[in-house]
DNA sequence: CTTAATGCAAAGGCTTTGCAGAGAC
DNA sequence: GTCTCTGCAAAGCCTTTGCATTAAG
C-alpha cells in the first residue's frame, strides 16, 4: 500500500538529523509510525511494538512519542476525545475524523484554502492550525 | 461583559425546545454555560456549580452536559487533549486554543471561509468541520 | 566511568458505570 | 405508583511520575 519504504539506517538517519540518540526502542517506534504512514496512538504503538518481538514498556512509549512530538519528527493529532493520535506527516494537512469509528485519514492541504482568519491575539505566536473534518458512518436510516 | 442575560425562564423554555426534562440541577449547569457563553470543561461547570450553594454531583454534571450535547443545546471543543470544553455557542464559529494556558476563545465564523475540502468519503456524512489554531504566548525569548 | 534511556509499578487526571435513594409526573 | 434523575463510590481509560536497572558514549 504504502510506496515508501524506510530502513533502519533511514530511520537512525531521520533521529540524528532532529539530534536524538539513537536506541533500538527509539528506531522501533519511528519505524512503525514511518512504515506505515498511519496514525497511531500511544496503545497501538505499544501493541505494535510488543508484537514484534521486541519488548517496549509503556513508559517508554509515552517518552518516545513525546520526544519525537517536541523535536518535530511527528505530530499530535487532538480529534478524539481521551487519546492522542501520533502522524508522522508533519506536512502541512488536515483530518476526517469518524467519529462512529473513531478512524482518522489524511485530507491533503494543498487543495483546501482557508481565508478570513482574523489576526492572532497579541502576545502570542501561531503554533498551528487543524481542521478537523467530523463524519458519521452512514448507517441504519 | 455578556450583553445577554437568560433567566431561569429563558433556560426552561430552552430545555423544553430540545425535549429535555427540566430539573434543578439542568437548569443551574445551563445557565453557567449561557451566562457567560465561556468554554467550561467538566470540571469548571462542576466547580461553579457547587459554588453557588446549591449541589451537584459529578455524574450528573456529566450525564447533563452530555445529554446537553446530545440534544444539540450545547456541543463539545475537542482542543486540549485529556480536557473536552463544553461551548453554548452551537452557530458555526472556530477556535482559538492557546497550548500554553489552556485557554479557548471564539472566532466568528462569518469572516472565514474554507474552500478545496474534498468530498466526503463513501458512507459517510458531514456531522461538523471543527477549525482549532493553536498558539504559544509570546514570551521568554 | 558518567550520563542518559528504559522498565516497572504506582499514582494522577478525566470520564463512565452501577445501583440505591430521591424526585418528577 | 411508575419512570426518570441524582448522588455516591468504585472502576476504567489514558497518561505521567519516581526510582532502580540497564544501556550508550
């Protein structure tokens, strides 16, 4: 499905790029979200992690995930009550979020054009914007 | 600060429109909601519930704000993970959400204009686009 | 060797649930 | 009298924290 393909030293590579050190548990974690292109939460990174042999604790998740989020490496998704999303397309994009299955996908940016923003509040700087697309499965009636 | 001001009437006449039961209790947490037209997590609405004297529990602050929801009288802000704030305000309008405050404020929708959305995908339908623009306080360099 | 990362388990928020008692109609 | 709402406490996610152990440079 997924075209790309990273290998471990594309991944070790993309870790010293954002000056994180290398550990087999940081280049695991990187590797499932980069497999993929998918958006993971901290339990199916965990899940994924465990499933493959290797051993991560969740301690160790959560601290990974955190630190590739606050050197840029992925980003967090807020769209779901009670649990964040890890993307690892840091371009700019926005998401659908069924909330039915609570399922995100992509939504490319570069067709979707947001006008009319008003200026920012003084004081502070612009972080981000998202746009989150909210759907429903269209079932029973 | 609010030009608005609802009366209990006001807030009865509101719940009977959606075909909720009026009680006490749901007609106190509506009008902390109404009376600022603010944002309040959970915890706000159960915090200034009881500080009014009167008392509220916790479950009922939640059965109420989400039966509240349900109904459309109120709708939820996902911005802030592991917090969702309860927004009076259900016309179309976006958000300011300052990561470093927690603090959510209210952009007008009129001015703003969202073009290029693809369309939905199969099986789907459209329950609400959500637009959050995130910002940092400027300080400290 | 010295510093940083990992793992385990416990603790911490926020939210939901189960069920008895109180209130609404 | 019957049905619904409320309150209390316990339980459930998801996430963070503290600290001893292990790995990295």
């Amino acid at each position: 499905m997924t075209p790309l393909s990273y290998t471990d030293a594309d991944i070790v590579a993309l870790l010293g790029t954002h000056g994180i050190q290398v550990t087999s548990q940081r280049v695991l974690i990187a590797q499932l979200l980069f497999q993929g292109m998918t958006h993971l939460s901290a339990d199916d990174v965990h899940r994924l992690a465990n499933a493959g042999g290797q051993q991560v604790s969740k301690a160790t998740v959560y601290n990974t995930l955190g630190l590739l989020t606050e050197k840029g490496v992925i980003r967090q998704v807020i769209a779901d009550p009670g649990r964040v999303f890890y993307d690892p397309n840091t371009k700019p994009h926005h998401h659908f979020f069924d909330v039915d299955t609570g399922k995100l996908s992509d939504i490319d940016a570069s067709g979707v054009e947001i006008n009319g923003l008003p200026s920012l509040p003084t004081g502070t700087r612009l972080e981000g914007v998202d746009v989150i697309v909210r759907l429903r499965s269209t079932k029973h009636s």
